[in-house]
C-alpha cells in the first residue's frame, strides 16, 4: 500500500520534472521476483538470527554496508570502468534495477533478470532446506 502512494507521488514529480515515461510492462514481474526474494530470504534470515542471537547485531551493520553499495543515490557510471564490479557483484542492484527500469522507461538488461531470478531461486532452496526440517524448533529458539 505504501509502495502504491509512493508510485503516486513519483509519477507528479516526473510530471512536474517533464520527464513523464510510461512504465514497461516487465515492472510486474518483476515486483513478483523481489517479493518472492524478500519472502524467501527474509524467512532464512530470520530463523537465522532466532537461532544463532548474535546475528541480530551483525544484520543491520550488513544491511547498511548493502544499502551504501547499492547505487540507489548514485549511478553505476559514474564508478569507471574499473570498479563497476562493485555494482554488478551487489545483489540488490539487481533487485533494484529489475524495478527501478521499467518505471523510467529503460529495458531491463538479461543480467539483471538473469541474478534476480538466480537469487529468487537459491532463497527458495535455502527456505526449503531450513525451513522443513527445522519448523518444530522455532518456539524454542525464540
């Protein structure tokens, strides 16, 4: 609901910025790839850290160090050629570009489509091999 506000007030400011494009249909799926990704990795994570209770200081401070990485609040070309790896490497740039893209009317590359969906599916084994087996032990972990 919020992502929907928010999308609202993205499109006024294009409008009012004279950069209004019309949103590519590949944004739908690709919201579906990284719900599924922040499902099935969430989960992982999380019983992660209700085993495992000193992981709840290290996922933030790894959280932050992912979210500076990210080129959310900069742009991948303005590293050179050089250290452009730092952002091809970075999951969640994929994750970000597989959405941010179609809303600026950019086609979205293979690479991007090709780590989101890599990362879809190795959460998806991770989820099933942890959660399966280790269901029963959560309430006692917590």
């Amino acid at each position: 609901m919020l992502f929907l506000h928010n999308l609202i007030v993205f499109y006024v400011f294009m409008l009012f910025n004279g950069t209004l494009t019309v949103p590519g249909w590949t944004f739908v799926p690709g919201m579906i790839i990284v719900i599924g990704c922040m499902l099935t990795w969430g989960t992982v994570i999380g019983m992660l850290s209700a085993r495992y209770r000193d992981l709840r200081y290290l996922i933030p401070n790894l959280s932050a160090l992912l979210f500076f990485l990210t080129p959310l609040y900069w742009r991948v070309e303005t590293l050179g050629p050089d250290h452009q790896w730092v952002a091809e490497v970075n999951p969640l740039y994929h994750l970000v570009s597989i959405i941010r893209s179609p809303l600026l009317g950019v086609p979205v590359t293979q690479l991007n489509w090709m780590y989101s969906l890599g990362m879809l599916a190795v959460g998806a084994v991770l989820w099933l091999a942890t959660f399966t087996p280790f269901r029963r032990r959560i309430p006692f972990w917590i």
